[in-house]
C-alpha cells in the first residue's frame, strides 16, 4: 500500500496499514515493560526479555491472533525498540502509545507536572506524526526512531480528575484533533468513566474513536449501559480474572453486546508475568481465542466475537477521517516492514 494518507489508516510500530488488514485483535495489552519506575515498585511488571514476549506473542499468532494494542505511554516502561523488533520476529502488528498514564507510575517531579499544555501536545504529536524516542524521553538527549506512536493514552485513578488530569486530557484531545490518532484511556476499576466520556465530549473528541478500559471491572450493569449511551467504546479486561460467581464481564456481555455490538473491545491487560505462560504463568494471552471463544458461545453469543475482536478494533484503532486533510500523515506502508531502527 502506497500511500494510506487520503484514506483511514491504523498505525503500528513498523508503519501503516489498512484497518482490514489488523484481523483479530486485542486492544489492551502490555507487550513490553522495561525496567522503570513502575516495575521498581512491582517486579512482576517487569516485560522486557524480548524472547519470552516473542513466544507468546508467537502462541498469539499461530491461534488466529493478529493485532495487539500496547497500552504503556511516555517514560513508565515504553520501549519502541523492542516493540518493533517482537513485531518483526512474531508478525503481530503492534500498536504503541504516546501519552501519560496514571500519576503512581512517575516520580513527583517528573516532567509531566512542568510541561504545559502546549508542551505536552507537541511531544504527542511528534510521538505520533515523527516517530518515538528510543530513549522514551529519559534524556536529555531526544534520538527519534522511525516507530510512531498509533494511539495516545491518559488515565484517571480513585479521586475526581484533577485540575493536572485535565491538562493532560487537553493535551491528548489536542493530539486526537490534529492528527486523528484514537485515544485509549485508563479507569480504576471504571471508575469515573462517564465523567471521562463528558469531559470528552465537552473537549470535542470523536467519541468513535475513544476507548475507556476496565469499565467490567465496575459492577454495575446500569453505569456500564449509560457509559455506552454516551457513544464512546468500552475495553473489558476482566474474564479471566474473576475468582467467584458471577463472572461481571459475563454478565454485562449477556445483557450489552445485543444492545451495543458496536461499542465493546477486549484484550487481558495481562500487566503481570505471573500471567503470562512464556514466563511460566498463567492462563496465557491465548485465553480469548480459547476458553472464553468457547464461553461465549455457550451463553449464545458466538456471532457477536468477530464484532469484539475484528471489526470494532478496526473502526476504533483507525485513524479518524476529520484529522486526516489537517495534517499530511506520512506512511511508511505496510509492505515496507524492514529492520529499521533509527
């Protein structure tokens, strides 16, 4: 493919390719964690032995998988370099963030709380339209590789958001209007979710391409409907974590994807090695395309796994049409998945 510019697009660390092209796909994964501050804290978030990731990312594929969305932003574990190169050694195309997650995953005087708005959406943009440092902004020299960023993340935590959220939230609708890169947000335990999708729409994001993540793990069916009422999509992460009757993501899966097909994504969010089987854990990222294909179609709603897994990521991940005449967006084509580094 050419030049993907006048047409909607997905972004992923080895270049652009067309949304039909990402096939079945999981829209909230943690590839790779390097060492940094949050795996200082939690070793078990420590993802960064390039081997391990490549088995199972190589499992992933062999299953039918495809595509998997990388949901660790600016300097708490980013690194492009391994992304790309797990991407080339497995063939999974991966999208990597730009953006800035929770506020425990960085030290109190980390830059986010200096940079300005305009700041912050310059280094985004430049994250998606040029490409990603290699040193994710550890500095203070900047080497931008040839990987761009194909999403751009925020997150919330337990308290109301904050006048500091809110620049950030500026800062990455900014990003989303003059590029049309999608946005993946961060909820604890869905928390907050709809004061997210009003603070969106309040800014002007294209709702279509909003995602807000861990919104099952909300016990609440009525909060998870009137979210999706709002029109952003939602993320579910939880199937394989609930230890007791009633299995939430089940639940709200029976009763929303007849009302709402369009709107709901899954991935594992599988942060942890404990997770993973390549480094001895477990159920494995396969468990979607196992146990819980064969789950929901026990409940009977088998026809609706190609709307979670191929066709609402397809839509969501792609590069909104609105931005597309702001800003010429190069591609790098997805014939061209060289080993280019810097």
């Amino acid at each position: 493919m050419d030049q993907l510019s006048d047409l909607p697009f997905v972004r992923t660390v080895l270049g652009d390719i067309a949304p039909e092209d990402m096939g079945l796909t999981y829209s909230h994964e943690h590839i790779i964690i390097e060492k940094s501050y949050p795996t200082l804290g939690n070793p078990l978030f420590l993802l960064n032995d390039t081997d391990k990731v490549s088995e199972e990312l190589q499992r992933f594929y062999e299953a039918g998988g495809r595509t998997m969305v990388d949901t660790m932003p600016a300097d708490c574990g980013r690194n492009v370099l391994k992304l790309a190169d797990v991407s080339r050694r497995t063939r999974v195309n991966i999208i990597a963030p730009t953006g800035i997650h929770l506020e425990q995953y960085y030290l109190p005087n980390h830059w986010r709380y200096a940079y300005t708005e305009e700041q912050l959406t310059a280094l985004f943009i430049a994250d998606v339209v040029t490409g990603i440092d290699a040193h994710d902004y550890n500095g203070p020299y900047v080497q931008r590789t040839t990987h761009k960023a194909g999403m751009v993340k925020l997150a919330t935590g337990d308290e109301p958001i904050s006048g500091h959220q809110e620049k950030i939230f500026q800062a990455v609708v900014n990003t989303h209007k003059e590029t049309g890169a999608p946005i993946l947000t961060h909820t604890n335990f869905g928390k907050h979710a709809l004061d997210q999708a009003e603070l969106f729409v309040k800014l002007g994001a294209d709702l279509q391409h909003v995602v807000i993540s861990h919104v099952d793990r909300h016990q609440d069916l009525g909060y998870n409907r009137e979210l999706l009422q709002t029109g952003v999509r939602v993320e579910y992460d939880s199937a394989f974590r609930w230890k007791e009757n009633p299995n939430w993501t089940y639940k709200l899966l029976e009763a929303l994807l007849p009302e709402f097909p369009d709107q709901i994504t899954m991935g594992m969010d599988a942060a942890k090695t404990s997770y993973w089987q390549s480094y001895g854990g477990k159920p494995g990222l396969n468990f979607l395309l196992t146990t819980f294909k064969d789950e929901l179609q026990k409940m009977g709603l088998g026809q609706y796994y190609d709307n979670i897994f191929i066709k609402n990521p397809a839509r969501l991940y792609s590069f909104s049409k609105a931005a597309l005449s702001k800003r010429n967006l190069q591609s790098d084509g997805a014939a061209d998945r060289s080993t280019r580094d810097l």
